[in-house]
C-alpha cells in the first residue's frame, strides 16, 4: 500500500553504506525521480560511499563520517539544523543509522516491515514498507518507491562520472577490447578466492584472447590478493589495484566485457554500467545479495553449505566458516566464461 504523498517537496535518504548497497539504492532513487522530477532529494551517506555518487544529478549529499565516532552523530545533526522533511526513508539497518536517524526531522518516516526492521529501526519509523518474502535487496530497497506511489520500479542507473575518468578508462581499455577485469577481494578475507583459482581462470582468459586486469582498492588487503594471483599466474596480468579513484574504475568496468568477483562492491558497479559479471558465491544468498542481472553466471555454493550449516535458514541467513570459498571450484568459472566469451 503506498502513501498518499502528492503534494511531496522534501525527501531524505539515510543509506550511509556499503558501496554495492548504494548502487541498488541508486536505481530506486532515480526511480523516485522519474516520477516526481522535482523532488529534493537529501542523502545522508557515507564518505566512501560518496566518493563514488558525488555527481548524482538532482542529489544533494550530507556526509556521515563514522570514523569521527560520536561527533559524527553532532555533525550531522549540526549539517540538517533547521530543515524539516516530508518523507525519511531509512534504509539502512544497522544501530548506527538508527541512531543517526534521530538527527534528521520528517512527519513521515518510512522504514523496513516487521521482519526486516532489526538494531531498533522500527523504534524510530511510523510507517513500514509492504513485506517480501525473498527480495533481493534492490527489490528490498524499490520496496521504498513503491511506498510512494511509483509504479515503474525496473532498475535504471544513470552514475555521471567525470569526462576525464571515462577518457582515461578508455585509453586503459579501448572500445571492443575483450577485457576480463577481475575485482578479487570482498571486504572481509574469508569471502574472497583462492590467488591460484583466480590465477587458472585467468590463463584460461588469456587462451581465449582476453585481456586480463586486476582491479580493486588501495588497502593492504587487496593490493597482497593480487599481488598473490600474479604470483600464480605463468602469464603476465596488468595489474591496477590501488591505482584508480571510485569513478574510474566505474568507467573501467562499463570497458569491461567481463567482470569476475565475489561478494563485493565492484560487482554492482558492474551491474549499473550494463556489463555481464561472474559473481563467485559462498557466505551469502546469490538470489538476495548477487549481480541483479547477472544472476544466471553466478557460481554458487551456498545452498550446498547452508544446509550443512542450518535446518530451517531463513532468506538472508548467512553461512559461516573462514574456507567456504575453496569449494568453488575453477571448472563451473571456466564455464561461465566461455558461455559470456560465446
């Protein structure tokens, strides 16, 4: 059931993170925006986050940083001093953003049903969307649009990224070069693949033509992954780790002919820029949290170790264990690239 919210000026967003979260809440945004183009639209985000947005058209941005610990929570409500919203919608559940979502004024503020409402989010909204049974989180997150009356809510992305990004991504990755980028690295070690397995698809790519690139961040975690996947490769890798902002390797991605990645950001980057993504799945539920529209080249192995795990899981139940990720096997990749490569 959506609001009767004709008359809405005023709307804001509270999604502070992580990067392939953003993404999805970005198809939902500019999904609220064809209907009421001239919205204004507040996001409270994060600072990564933001680096990736900052050029969103019809967006204006507040940054919660959350390594100032609590003086992020004065700051923000020292940057919304005075204004008062139609519509919060607060997406985002975790006990940080609850807590952040007392800083920001709004008669209405919408949040996730019963089931989904965890860390106290429920305690601080008066007005739920419409339960889902299995969403993935971007239909979780059109959820919110929907409470407002849209009605076209097929995912749409529009990231403007500067002209000289794009430029420098087509230098590195000319138009109609077969391109294999590989994102190796999630944001926790144990959701990542072997550096060898990645090494052999790699070869494999290579034997079909391919370029091959690693790419990824600046922090010590990924820069050692590819450094180790190089070390297993018997053929030379170009290796861009550490080496682009957010925006350029969003336009190295749109370049790409494939992307091969785990649960991580840069799959859903991927996503937005239309490119096929080969997403390697083990901890967590391919049909809530994979590449929306490449979920048929998933390789998974989650239904296999949740049921080892638990009797009954609940949709969105996470399965634990540091080496899950060495079940996937190189042979089911393979296969999927040579079915994108044909």
């Amino acid at each position: 059931m959506s609001l009767k919210l004709n008359k809405i000026n005023s709307l804001c967003l509270l999604r502070l993170s992580a990067i392939g979260d953003v993404c999805h809440a970005v198809a939902m945004v500019q999904a609220i925006q064809r209907k009421y183009p001239a919205l204004k639209i507040t996001w409270v985000i994060g600072k990564v986050e933001y680096q990736l947005l900052k050029h969103l058209e019809g967006v204006e941005f507040v940054i919660f940083d959350k390594s100032q610990g609590w003086r992020s929570y004065f700051n923000l409500r020292k940057a919304l001093a005075g204004q008062r919203f139609d519509v919060l919608l607060h997406m985002q559940v975790a006990l940080r953003a609850t807590i952040a979502s007392l800083a920001i004024s709004a008669k209405v503020r919408i949040g996730f049903d019963r089931f989904r409402a965890k860390e106290g989010q429920w305690l601080v909204t008066n007005h739920k969307v419409e339960p889902q049974e299995t969403p993935h989180v971007l239909e979780g997150f059109m959820g919110f649009a929907k409470a407002l009356g849209v009605t076209d809510l097929s995912p749409k992305w529009n990231i403007p990224v500067p002209s000289a990004d794009t430029e420098f991504a087509q230098k590195m990755i000319p138009d109609g070069d077969k391109t294999l980028v590989i994102c190796a690295a999630a944001s926790k070690a144990e959701r990542n693949w072997l550096p060898e397995r990645y090494a052999a698809v790699a070869e494999h790519a290579i034997s079909r033509g391919c370029r091959v690139m690693l790419c990824g961040g600046p922090v010590p975690l990924e820069i050692e992954l590819a450094e180790a996947i190089e070390r297993a490769c018997s053929q030379p890798l170009e290796n861009q780790v550490g080496k682009t902002s957010l925006t350029q390797l969003l336009a190295i991605l749109k370049q790409a002919a494939i992307v091969l990645a785990p649960d991580t950001g840069p799959a859903h980057m991927a996503v937005t820029q239309g490119t096929p993504v080969i997403g390697l799945y083990a901890h967590s539920n391919s049909g809530r949290t994979g590449p929306y529209f490449s979920l048929d080249t998933v390789v998974s192995v989650y239904d296999e170790v949740i049921a080892e795990q638990v009797d009954s899981p609940v949709w969105g139940t996470r399965a634990k264990g540091e080496h899950l990720m060495a079940k996937i096997e190189v042979t089911p990749v393979i296969s999927q690239l040579d079915k994108l490569l044909s």
